[in-house]
C-alpha cells in the first residue's frame, strides 16, 4: 500500500536505508497533479536529447534515445508532445500504445533533468505523445558537463545494428569507459521510468558476464531502486559521445546490500545494483558528438 506517495518498493528500500522518516513529505508531492505548462515545460522545450524507457512489441524494457533539435518536446497542461520518434532500427521502433512509459530529458551543459512518467496515448513514425502522470527535476549531482553537438547521420554499412544475447569485448570496452548509463525500470501500477547514473569512467563493471554498479548518496527518493525492489525488470543504455555508437540491454537488476565502504563500495552507502543480461542491441550513427566531458565534482573515487 503506498504511504505518503511511495509505493511499497521505494518504502521497503527507504526503511532499509534509514532513511524513510526524513523523505516522508516529499512523496506526495511527486504525486500532485503535474502541470507542464510551467519552468519544466520550459526546460523540456529546450532540450534536444533525452531517454525513453518503455516495452517493445515482445514485452521487453528498453531505453532508447531521443535527439532532434530543441522544440521537439512540446508541452501543455498533463501532455507532452515528442516531435520525434525511435529510430526503424532502435528495439523502441513499434511503440504500442497503452503502455506506461518514462522520459528523462537532460541538459548536460547545466548538469539539469526533468522526469516524466506516464501513458503513451499515441505513436506514429512521426512522434509520440503521453499523458503525464508524474513530472519532477532531480539534482545535478554526479551528471558530467558536456556540450552536444548534432552531427550528419552515419550512412548504414554492414553491422551498423548487431542483436546479441551475451556481452562481448567491444561492449565491455564501452561499457567499462563510460561515465554516464540510463536506467530503465519499472513497477506493476506505478509505471515505467527513466534515470541517469553518472560517475567516473569504470564505475560500471562488467563481471562473468553481468554488470554491476555502486550506489552513491541521493535524494533519498529510491525511485529506480522501489521500482527494482517490486519488480526486477531494467534496461540499460550507454551512448558512446564520441562516435554516436549506443548500447541497449534488457534484462533484470537486483539490489545488494554490502557493509559500507568495503573494496567497489564507492559511494560509501553499502548498496550495488547488479544487472543480468537478457537482450543487447548495439547500433551506429546517433548523431551526436560531445566535447571532452567536465566531470562531476561529486564523483567518488573508484575503491
């Protein structure tokens, strides 16, 4: 049963944590009546780049980009208009309607995001719109300063999109040089969600073929973690700034709990989020190139 706006997956982590009084009053906030026509319209009418976490036509979660230029998100009252849609090539490509889907759209130059999380009432190869259950911004903490600039499409050659069901050393190589992931959940009747995670290059790694990741001190909130602890399903995606490559993972994550500061401990916080693989897309050519990257002045160091 919820409590002051959680669910009983962001209760059970915040209560494991000790950290459930202090966080009480802000639930339901996340609860109240999104209106969009405000500073967070504003915010997502300037943003070319942000993630989608939804289902493809099988049932899987993913998370896939979304670039265009600034304008492409459109909101009014509790809809957002997305003037663009996932590529024919991206896992997202068939976006069936009904479904609860979550965006996160960031502005890496001011290290500013906005979530929105609701139903996808319509899809088209022309965009997409959602009916807007949650909206609320997040910290900047642990986000890395970086400029996007738009590039031409790369023209699709051989392997330009791979379908794989287990990692290999060019995704791990990616993977393990990364400084930035989005996270992909889920929960039975709260809906879908997407996250940023950010930290120094290698914070992610790649063990016997899963990957896992440290925690690092927040809001508190535990979204993504309540989302984990009701419902294992996630879904990855790491973008490659420098040559618009992208890889998308399916699969299911479980917290671990750990006694603080112990070796991979770097948030001091005593908790991981391990992910197993289920389904991997890697694709080419997203049309992004970013500077070299200001790192957060939050990131731990790797222990």
């Amino acid at each position: 049963m919820a409590e002051h706006g959680f669910h009983e997956g962001e209760l059970a982590v915040q209560r494991r944590a000790g950290v459930h009084a202090q966080v009480a009053r802000l639930g339901s906030s996340m609860l109240a009546i999104p209106n969009l026509s405000g500073g967070i319209g504003t915010f997502l009418a300037d943003r070319d780049f942000a993630v989608l976490t939804a289902r493809d036509a099988d049932g899987r979660l993913w998370v896939s980009p979304l670039v265009a230029s600034a304008g492409f998100l459109e909101a009014s009252g509790r809809a957002l208009a997305i003037h663009t849609a996932p590529e024919s090539d991206d896992p997202l490509s068939d976006l069936g309607e009904g479904q609860p889907v979550g965006l996160l759209a960031i502005d890496f130059a001011t290290r500013r995001r906005v979530r929105v999380n609701g139903i996808l009432v319509g899809a088209g190869a022309n965009g997409l719109r959602i009916s807007v259950d949650q909206a609320f911004g997040n910290c900047p903490k642990y986000i890395q300063q970086r400029h996007l600039d738009h590039v031409q499409h790369v023209t699709p050659v051989a392997g330009h999109v791979a379908r794989a069901d287990r990692l290999d050393a060019e995704h791990t190589a990616l993977i393990t040089r990364a400084d930035t992931f989005f996270l992909g959940t889920i929960h039975p009747d709260r809906g879908a969600d997407a996250s940023h995670r950010g930290g120094p290059p290698g914070f992610v790694r790649v063990e016997d073929g899963q990957l896992w990741w440290p925690d690092y001190p927040g809001n508190n909130m535990f979204n993504s973690f309540g989302n984990l602890a009701a419902d294992p399903t996630a879904a990855l995606l790491f973008v490659d700034f420098d040559s618009g490559a992208t890889l998308h993972l399916s699969g299911t994550a479980a917290i671990e709990w750990t006694a603080p500061n112990i070796s991979g401990d770097d948030g001091g916080v005593g908790r991981r989020v391990r992910f197993t693989v289920g389904s991997i897309v890697s694709r080419l050519g997203l049309g992004i190139h970013s500077d070299p990257p200001h790192p957060s002045p939050h990131n731990p160091p790797i222990t």
